[in-house]
C-alpha cells in the first residue's frame, strides 16, 4: 500500500459515516409532522423510521464480502452514489409509503458506505495504538451522528418542510466522494475470493423477515402474514448458518462464532445500539408532545447525550489501557442499565435538568463501551478479511437499533393502548365533548391525539392532552424498563466472556 496520509483518511472516512449516521435519527425528530402531513400510522412511522436500518442490515455481509473482492474504495463510492439518490428521491415524495422506499434505498446505500470505512481504517491504521484510537474517533462519530440528526433536523424543521432533512445529504456527499477519490487509498483482499451470493441471499432475506415480524407482530397480532414471516426468517436464517458450514468460501464464516471475544463483543454492539435507537426514538415524541417542545428545541435538548458519547468514546482507548476492556465495558453498560431503569421513572412534569443528566449518562456509558466492543470484532478477524468483520459489526449495529425501535415501540404501543382505554373510561362525561375521530385519534397513538387537539377547544384540549400524554408516558417508561432489563445483558456478557485486555488486532 503506498504511503499515505492515515489522519486525512480518517478525516475523510468519518465524514462518510457522519453522513449515514445522522441519517439514522434525522427522521426521528420529524415523526410528529410527518404523522400530519402524511397522515402515518404508528406502523407507517416505524418502517419510516426502520426500512432504513433493515435494508442496511440485509445488505451489510454482501457489501463487505464485495469490498473484500473488488475494492474497499470502490464499494464506499458506490454507496455513497446509492444514497445520494435515494435522499434526492426523498425530497420529492408526499407518501409514506414512497418515503419508506426511498428510505430503504439509502439504507443499501448505507450498507456499502459503513463497512468500507470501517474496512479503510484497519488496513490504513498498522500500529496497534493508533487503530484503537482510530477506532474510537470512528465509534464517537457513529454515535455522535446518532445523536445529533435529531439537533439538525429540528433545526431544519423550525424553517423548512419536512423534506428538508433529505436535503442535507447530496452536498456533503459529493464533497466526500471527491475526498475519497484524493485521499483514501485502495484495498482489497488479494486472494480475490469467490463471491458467496446465495449464503448473501440467505442470510439478507432473513434478516430482513426477522424484523418484518417483529415490527408487525404488535399491529396485527397472529396473522397468515406475521406466522409467514416468522417462518421465512427461521428458514433463511437456518438455511444461511448450514449453507455457510459447507461452502468453500463462506460470507460468514461460523467458526468465529466459536471465539468467546468475537460472539461477546457483537452482542455488546447489537446491545449499544438497542439501547441507543430506542430512546432516540420516544424521546423527540416526549419532548414534543408531552413537554410542548418545538423540533429545535428537542433536537438541542438531546444535546447532552450526544456530548457524552462522544467524549467517552475519544477516551475510552486510553481507560481501556490502564483499567482493562472487560473492566470498562462492564462499566459502561452499567451506567447504560442505570441510565434507563431512570428514565422509566419519567412523568410528564420530570423537570427538564433531570432528563440531561440521565440521557448524558447513557452517553457516556454508550461511548465507553462501542470502541471496545467494534476493536473486539475486528480482533477476532484475519485483516484481509476486515470487510467481513467491519460488515458483522455494522449489521448488529443496526439489527440492534432496529430491533430496539421495533420491540420497544411496540411494548409502548401496547401499553399507550391499554392506559388510553382506561383514560377514556375515567374522563366519563366529559369524553362526550369531543368529536368521536378526535377519541379514535387518541387510541391510534399521541401524534394523532396531538393533531386533533389542535382543531378542538383550548379548555377541552388540556384535558385531552394530559391524557392522551399520560398515556403515553406510561407506555413508555415500561419499554424502558424491559429495555433496561435487556441492556443488563450486556454487562453480565462483558463480565463473563471479554478478555481483561484486548492487546491487538490479529493479523
């Protein structure tokens, strides 16, 4: 590889992925006027919000398998092509259902665009040291788009239509891909393996048919559709782990699977980002809805989690030297337990300076641990085979994101349901005042009852908030608690499988 500029590359290659992250939690802010403007269910809304990480996540082993074979490089401008075209189409949809699409086409985009850089970075980055610092430059910049699409959006939003958070994208990218072309050099596996396309067809429909069940399975109950996708995702998924045991050149090979650190540690990412999409998700609605923020306003509101991700991220190398990666990440996926077990304490008048102090917590805990656990997946990989490695920690990054947004949206929407039923029962008379669509809305969800309150009288509609936010909030703070529970995971994992050190990459 001729000599290059490591620190440009890393510059550059962060903001390919600072493009794809902020795109992951961008829509979340504009969830309530996307419900107006588009008249989306809540269902609608998830799949919004989720055909993006379920394409990227059927995607993933396919795009690094293809960087591995063809180019690193050539698969990062690719996706950064593919995505640039789907926010375009973006800008000019008025449908949710042609919003969702477009949102899977840069979920594909994104698929090729992550673990590229991820890929660029181990092969750039020889010294021990520095790949793990650079490795934590990389997880503060996932983290830190994460958290702050919301900060972007709103502030978009405030001026602009909905549309207008798409149109941030094709500038930037096209900026990067004439960086890319300038700084970052090419890599490749030489052996130029054989391409697996059935074990990518396997393993991405699967995956796909996974999340399709558990995003539908709560709206529609047990039904000729939900059982059919339930069962796709268990043959598929099957299929791929016993086609993968017989090819010669499998996508995914399954004895990594046997490395304590390699299973721990993309447990762990699956777990960070459970952890992290499913609050991003309730908390711009709570914000919003039940606080009266504006979409600025919640977007800046969630500021202190941001900061708090990226600071222990850029930090959390150096603790992990003197204090030891299981030492740290059972640390860091304790304050994340805490931080949620206390937002499920939450009510609709908790004070504003409490919510930051707990959402800043669960950012630093979140940045303490995706460094170590992202450097003990590529740990556990051959480096000719990082795009593989990069690709499997990138897909349970969004597995993981996906599937907190979709269990823990659907816990919410179960209990939102029952509490709302209850609310209607205990407001008797005064329930008669209301227009019948306007109690429907209620039952629907709090961004439909938001909607409605603003058509109604100011006298009646401080009733019908309070409790259709009562509602909310109780729904809520419950997926919070089983997300809680679940993050637990995490630390018990990181307790009983992570090395205390994680010394260097394998070569």
């Amino acid at each position: 590889m001729r000599q290059v500029n490591r620190w440009a590359v890393l510059i550059v290659l962060s903001a390919a992925l600072a493009i794809i992250s902020l795109d992951n939690t961008i829509v979340n802010v504009a969830l309530p006027r996307l419900q107006e403007d588009l008249a989306a269910t809540t269902s609608q809304l998830q799949w919004v919000v989720d055909a993006y990480s379920v394409m990227f996540a059927g995607s993933l082993l396919l795009a690094g398998s293809l960087g591995d074979r063809f180019g690193r490089r050539k698969m990062l401008l690719l996706g950064l092509v593919i995505f640039t075209a789907g926010s375009l189409l973006a800008i000019f949809v008025n449908q949710a259902t042609t919003l969702t699409l477009c949102r899977a086409l840069m979920g594909i985009g994104g698929a090729f665009i992550m673990p590229s850089t991820l890929s660029i970075l181990v092969q750039v980055f020889k010294d021990p040291k520095e790949r793990a610092q650079a490795i934590g430059t990389w997880a503060a910049v996932a983290g830190l788009g994460v958290a702050i699409g919301p900060i972007v959006g709103g502030l978009l939003l405030e001026h602009f239509t909905w549309h207008a958070i798409f149109w941030v994208n094709p500038p930037i990218a096209l900026a990067v891909m004439v960086a890319v072309l300038l700084y970052v050099p090419e890599s490749a596996d030489q052996s130029k393996p054989q391409l697996d396309l059935i074990g990518a067809l396997l393993s991405g429909l699967g995956l796909i048919a996974l999340v399709v069940t558990i995003i539908e399975l709560p709206e529609v109950g047990i039904e000729a559709f939900t059982i059919s996708a339930s069962l796709c995702a268990a043959v598929f998924l099957i299929g791929f782990v016993l086609w993968e045991k017989r090819v010669i050149r499998p996508l995914l090979p399954m004895q990594y699977f046997k490395e304590r650190l390699f299973s721990a540690s993309i447990v762990i990412v699956a777990l960070v980002y459970f952890a992290l999409m499913g609050a991003m998700f309730f908390l711009p609605q709570f914000l919003q809805l039940v606080k009266g923020m504006s979409p600025l306003q919640s977007g800046i509101a969630v500021l202190p989690g941001a900061g708090g991700l990226l600071l222990a991220s850029l930090v959390s190398p150096k603790l992990a030297e003197r204090f030891g990666t299981r030492r740290l990440v059972v640390i860091g996926m304790s304050v994340v337990t805490v931080g949620m077990l206390a937002f499920s304490y939450l009510q609709t008048d908790t004070a504003y300076i409490l919510i930051a102090v707990v959402f800043g917590s669960i950012g630093a805990g979140l940045g303490l641990t995706l460094p170590q656990a992202t450097n003990g997946v590529l740990a556990s990989v051959p480096t000719q085979r990082s795009g593989m490695g990069s690709a499997v920690n990138d897909a349970m990054s969004e597995l993981g994101g996906s599937f907190g947004v979709a269990i823990l949206g659907a816990t919410m929407s179960v209990f939102y349901r029952q509490n709302i039923e209850q609310a209607i029962t205990d407001a008797g008379d005064k329930i008669n005042l209301l227009p019948p669509h306007a109690v429907e809305a209620a039952r629907e969800s709090l961004a439909a009852a938001s909607i409605e309150a603003a058509r109604i009288p100011d006298e009646i509609s401080k009733i019908y908030r309070g409790v259709a936010g009562q509602a909310f909030v109780t729904g809520m703070t419950w997926a919070l608690f089983i997300g809680a529970m679940i993050t637990f995971a995490g630390v018990l994992i990181a307790w009983k499988f992570l090395p205390q050190h994680v010394e260097r990459i394998e070569e």
